[in-house]
C-alpha cells in the first residue's frame, strides 16, 4: 500500500509480542527514492515472494488436501521449527481454520486430517501446538 498508494491488501497478525512504528507513506517513498539499495532490496524481496506464491499455486493445484497439509506443515517445521526431545515443535500458533485457509480446506477436513495423522504417532497437538514426530511420513504423504 506504501508503495502504489492503494488500500493494504492484507491484514498481519502477530505471533509474539511486537512494537510497531507507523511511517507515513510519503516519508517512505522520499526514503526509497535517496536509498536506491533498499529499493532494489524490497523489489527483489516482492519479486521472491511473487514467484514463491506462483509455484505453491501451481504445486498445490495438482496435490490433493491431504498432500498439500502435509507439505505446509513440512514447511512450517523448516521455517519456524524448533527441535524437541520430543520432535519438531512449530512455534508458530495456528488454529485449525487458519491452517485449513493455508491449504485452501476446510477446518473440519483440516481436523479430520489431525485426527488420523495423531492414530498413526506422526503428530501430537495441543491447544494451537503442534509437534511433528515423524517428518518422515509427512514426506511420503505430501510427495503423493
């Protein structure tokens, strides 16, 4: 939105305790206009996620809900996970509805998919935790 000077077009939500600074959006751009590195950086930054967001979609297209589970939490677990005794620990705090919007789901198909993926000791959940205990099977679901 800083930089076409259109509404945001998406809405953040913390994970953890944040502080936020608000720029106004033309001492942004004066900023960028004297910082020709950071502007380049932010453009490559735009572009990776543009060209990531394109692949996933065309990855997921093909997969079906439960390979496509299987492969976020993967990537959630390489991202933003932590090793335990136990297995990998997401520290990241998502409920059943934003991990089903993830994979364009619903939250019932979502639970389903937990529930049978606990019966085979490939997960273990908490109230918005979870830890992966067989990467390994979450490999071999999500390559189909």
């Amino acid at each position: 939105a800083a930089l076409t000077g259109r509404p945001r077009s998406a809405t953040v939500t913390a994970l953890e305790r944040v502080r936020t600074v608000a720029v106004q959006r033309e001492r942004f751009t004066e900023f960028l206009a004297r910082s020709p590195a950071v502007s380049f950086a932010l453009l490559g930054l735009a572009s990776d996620r543009t060209r990531a967001a394109d692949r996933r979609r065309l990855q997921f297209a093909s997969m079906t809900v439960k390979e496509r589970f299987a492969t976020l939490l993967l990537d959630l677990a390489r991202i933003h996970g932590r090793r335990t005794a136990q297995g990998v620990e997401l520290s990241v705090p998502l409920s059943k509805q934003e991990l089903a919007g993830s994979v364009g789901a619903s939250r019932e198909a979502v639970q389903r998919l937990l529930k049978e993926l606990r019966e085979r000791d490939v997960v273990v959940t908490g109230r918005r935790a979870l830890v992966i205990l067989r990467p390994d099977v979450l490999r071999r679901i999500a390559a189909g």
